[in-house]
C-alpha cells in the first residue's frame, strides 16, 4: 500500500506553503513534519529565517496545538511559522465574529446610571441622558441626543466612529483615546449631526457628519451596486 | 380592587411628602377612598404633614410583623367621612425591617379596601425605596427645575422602567418658580420634559401658603383658593382619568391689579 504524503511542501510567489492533511491524526502529522524537515535541514546553512504559511485545510487547530506547531517547524533552524491557516473556526468564534460585525438597534433612552454595551456596532434610537454611558466594540450612531458618555471601539478599534443627531457628550472614548467636554459649553451651540474619530494626531475630533465618507470608506457595508 | 401609586423622586427635599399628602386629600375630595402610606421608615413624617401625629397608635412594621391588624394601625383622618386613611411608618427601626415581599402582601390586602393607595417612598435609592415600589402599579416622579433633581428623576425613571410590573412613570415638577424660569436660572418645563421624556402629569408653583399649611398638618388641597391646591387637585383630576390642560403660570403672577382686572372681565 502507498502511503499517502500527510505533509507536502510547495513553494509559491509568497514563499514556502507547508501543505498539512487534515484526515490524519494530529500526532501522525506531528511525526511526519518532523521526520521532513529533519530530513531538509543539512541542505539549508544560510543564516537568513524562511517564513513559511501552514495551511491545515479542514482541521482545527486549538492555540496550543498552534504553538507546538511553531515550536516544531522554529527547531528546524531557519523556518519561521509566519501564519497558519484553517479553514474551520469554533462555533463560539464564529458567534462572537458575528456580534462584532453586527449593528445592533436598541429603541430606550439610556438614562442616568444605565450602562448599555454591544459587541458590535449600537444604533441607539433614543437619547444618552447625562450619566448613561454606551459603549460598543464597534461604531456608536445615536439617532438621538447624545449627552451622556460613549465608548466606541472598546476592544482596540481605533477606526471607530461615533455619530450623533446632537453631540453634547460628557465624555467620549474611542478605544483608549479619551475626550472630556470642555467645563463650559455655549448654551447656543446646536452641535446638530456631527462625528467623533481619531485622527492622525491620536486625537479624538469632532467634525461634521459629512467627513465620514472620506475618512472611513469601511463603514460603507453595501457590497456591489452603484 | 384599588391601584396603588408610589410617590417618588430619587433626591431627597424636592417635595415627596408633600405631593403624597395633597394628591391623597386632593382624591379623597373627589370622593374616593384613599389610604396614604408613608414608607419612610426611621424618619416618618407623613403623619406631620397630615396632622395626624398624634393619634398613631401602631404602624407599618406592626403590622407586617404581626404585632396588630391592618385596620387598628390605620389612622383615620376625621376632616374626610371615612375616605382618607394614613398608615404611619415606624420610627424605631430602620427599612431593613420591611421586606419587598411583605409589601408586596400588605399592598395586596389594602388595594381590596380602598381606591387609591398613595405610597410616599423615602428619598434614596436602596432598601426604602425597593420597598416603596414593589406593591405599586403606578408611579409618580416628583422633581424640581433644578440640574441635580432631574438628574436624580432620570436614574429614578431608569429603575422604574426596569419594574415590569408597573405602568411608565408620568412626572410632577414642584416649586416652579415662574420668574426665575422665564429668566433662564430654572431648568424651563420643555427642557425638563424632553429631557427625561415622559409623560407629565401636573405642575406646582413655589407658594409659601403650602409650607404654612403643612407646618399646621393641613394640607394646601384643602384650601381652595391658593394655586397650588388647584394644581394639586388637577392632579388628581388627571390620576382620574381626566384630562384638563395645563394651568398657565403666568396667571398666578399678575397680582393683584390683574386679579382685578380679571374681576372685572378686562384682558
């Protein structure tokens, strides 16, 4: 009987591919990547790292399977794992993916000592009343009043925006930029339609809505059509 | 079967007590029968405000723990034919020695007997005022024109919102005083309103005549010709289910040369 190649090495315009089967045990993959490289390694003296991408087609790959992986392939002198990829993920991080890619409407108004939180992206129809803080992973668009806190882009998303019909927050956080109202605010200033962003400073600025189209092209999410 | 509505505000000194005992008087002059309960226990004052201090015999926290019947703690208030009723709260204890679900039972029990259940809660947020709105199917939030007390009315509103048993809160604003309003150093009544958005009930103006009237334990509702016994009773109008707009302010502030141009029909 042939046995059939668990391991194959490809080289492409990227660089090396290690081609791993994903019908095999883990542990006889494991034997037969160390048994190839092994059998590689007296040819290769240069000095310089090879990075080489893993692609392990339908097999899922836990994070310490994926470290021992790299430990295994880094031995192997000058091979560096430079990414692996799968074509499954867990069920539990497909969920999350989802949340953070959602836009999740919510009709209240957020008043004093509330707290709303959303993974993704919060369309609040409603008001932030001073004391009610919103906070997103993603964008924030307030329909209403926005008087309140919010905090966009909480997991570290520093393309984060946030919008509001009136823009007369308290505070307002993108990622781990922070921005306090100034102590004194004109009583006839409408701030009517306006947004937040960092900008190139590291700086959260207020601008008008407008902006936003130049700025973040990504929060356009319609795909083909004119 | 009665409805029981609670009486609240969040910070203290903006009216509470006061609220509770006129829209209760104010009702039991429309003829219903009414039972105030003043769920401010450890600082009661309700019985001040009514007059009725010293004929307490026994009070809340007997009754839930057993030590009386419901109708021996409840004191009669003899102006109304057998119509308004205080239960008082203790003054011993504290409002640990109340629990939501005794409320729960004895507001159970008061709505079989009377209309309207007015519940004055304790200013505050925890156990007093758990207690206060657990039996009540409606709420009444009490604030003034000032930042710090519709600050307080919108976390209140928040945790009333959060009460699934209970109807969306309507609010009150007390002590207006028109002058300072139109001058801009009072909140105005469209910024309050839009602000905590809901729906509202009734306005007092600031009138001396209602500290006069609860420093003798008679409430204002009972005097007919001070404004803010009309505000009180259209309150109570509108608890009814009628729907009487809104009494101008400015009326209240012509004095006495437009009292009597009114008189005499001259606009």
């Amino acid at each position: 009987m042939k046995k059939r190649q668990n391991v194959t090495i490809k080289g492409t315009k990227d660089g090396l591919v290690l081609r791993l089967d994903d019908s095999c045990s883990y542990d006889e993959l494991k034997r037969e990547l160390d048994q190839k490289l092994s059998a590689n390694t007296r040819t290769q003296d240069e000095r310089h790292l090879i990075s080489v991408k893993l692609e392990v087609g339908n097999r899922y790959v836990t994070e310490e399977q994926r470290d021992e992986l790299k430990e295994l392939i880094r031995q192997k002198k000058n091979l560096v794992v430079d990414d692996i990829v799968s074509n499954v993920i867990t069920r539990e991080e497909a969920d999350q993916l989802r949340a953070e890619n959602e836009v999740v409407t919510v009709s209240k108004i957020i008043r004093s000592g509330q707290i709303l939180r959303v993974p993704g992206d919060l369309l609040l129809i409603g008001d932030v009343n001073p004391g009610g803080t919103v906070i997103a992973g993603g964008n924030i668009f307030v329909m209403g009043a926005l008087k309140g806190i919010a905090h966009a882009g909480c997991y570290g998303n520093d393309q984060a925006v946030i919008a509001a019909s009136s823009m007369k927050p308290s505070q307002l956080m993108i990622n781990e930029v922070r921005n306090q109202a100034p102590d004194i605010i004109p009583v006839d200033e409408k701030h009517e339609m306006e947004c937040a962003y960092i900008d190139e400073d590291h700086q959260i600025k207020i601008d008008r809505l407008q902006v936003l189209i130049q700025l973040r092209p990504d929060l356009t999410r319609l795909e083909g059509g004119h | 079967m009665g409805e029981a509505i609670v009486i609240t505000s969040g910070k203290g000194g903006v009216g509470k007590t006061t609220t509770s005992a006129n829209i209760g008087t104010a009702l039991a002059l429309q003829g219903k029968k009414v039972c105030l309960v003043d769920t401010d226990i450890g600082l009661r004052n309700l019985d001040v405000v009514m007059g009725l201090e010293n004929r307490i015999i026994y009070d809340l926290v007997d009754v839930v723990d057993g030590r009386c019947k419901i109708h021996q703690a409840l004191v009669k208030d003899k102006r109304f034919d057998g119509l308004l009723y205080l239960l008082p709260a203790a003054q011993t204890v504290d409002k640990n020695a109340v629990t939501v679900d005794q409320m729960k039972k004895l507001m159970d029990e008061l709505k079989q007997d009377y209309d309207y259940i007015i519940i004055d809660c304790p200013a505050g947020i925890e156990q007093g005022y758990k207690n206060a709105v657990a039996g009540a199917d409606k709420a009444i939030v009490v604030t003034t024109p000032e930042v710090s007390a519709v600050r307080d009315a919108d976390r209140i509103i928040g945790l009333l919102e959060k009460e699934k048993h209970m109807e969306a809160p309507k609010l009150i604003v007390n002590r207006i005083r028109n002058h300072m309003m139109k001058n801009g150093d009072m909140l105005d009544l469209d910024e309050i309103t839009e602000h905590l958005s809901i729906g509202l009930i009734g306005i007092v103006a600031d009138d001396d005549e209602v500290i006069r009237a609860s420093n003798h334990g008679e409430p204002i509702a009972l005097n007919p010709n001070s404004k803010a016994s009309i505000a009180y009773r259209n309150i109570a109008r509108r608890i009814l289910g009628e729907s009487i707009p809104l009494q101008p302010l400015e009326e209240a502030n012509k004095g006495m040369f437009g009292r009597i141009k009114k008189f005499f029909g001259v606009r």
